[in-house]
C-alpha cells in the first residue's frame, strides 16, 4: 500500500514537471512568433531595413526576453545553464588536457 502511494506522488510530480516544461515551450513559441511578427511589421511598414538597426526595434523582444530567461530558471533551475555535474566534467576535462599536454 506504502509503495503504491509513493509510486502516485512520483507519478504526479512527473507530470507537473512535464506540464511545467510544456509550458516553457509553449511560453517560447509565443516569444518567437509575436517577436518575428513585430519586428517584420515594424521593417515593412515604417522604413525598410534601416528599422532592423534600430534598438527601439527590439523593446518588446528584450524585455519579454528577460520574463522568458526567468520562466526557464523556474522550470529548469540553474542546472539549465551548466548542468548538473558540470564542475566534475571541467575538472576532468582540465586533468586530461595536463595529462595529453605533460605526455607530449
């Protein structure tokens, strides 16, 4: 009975997980199509392809960029950025170049 509990709990935080990931993604989609979207009407309407260097250009694909960084450090956390175990796979990488570099 104990296991079958445990095994629920597991089972709905995975799929939590996965709707928070869904989420992300979805999240993302939108970032992408309403940014590309504004940023062509801005090029087609108001004066070309001079408008894509203008900063002003990307306001809304900055600062909803910010939001959406946030949103992936909620979803994924800082593993997001460098992984996990990160550090360990430096540090063996860095051991092993000295030991290529001391043997050549």
């Amino acid at each position: 009975m104990e296991n079958s509990n445990l095994e629920e709990q597991k089972y709905i935080r995975a799929k939590k997980r996965v709707k928070a990931i869904r989420g992300f993604y979805s999240h993302l989609a939108a970032y992408l199509g309403v940014n590309l979207f504004l940023i062509l009407l801005r090029v087609i309407s108001e004066g070309g392809l001079e408008e894509l260097w203008d900063w002003t250009t990307y306001n809304t694909a900055i600062f909803w960029g910010i939001g959406l960084g946030f949103h992936a450090l909620n979803v994924f956390g800082m593993g997001f950025l460098l992984g996990k175990d990160w550090e360990e796979k430096k540090i063996k990488d860095i051991m092993d170049k000295d030991k290529r570099q001391f043997w050549e």
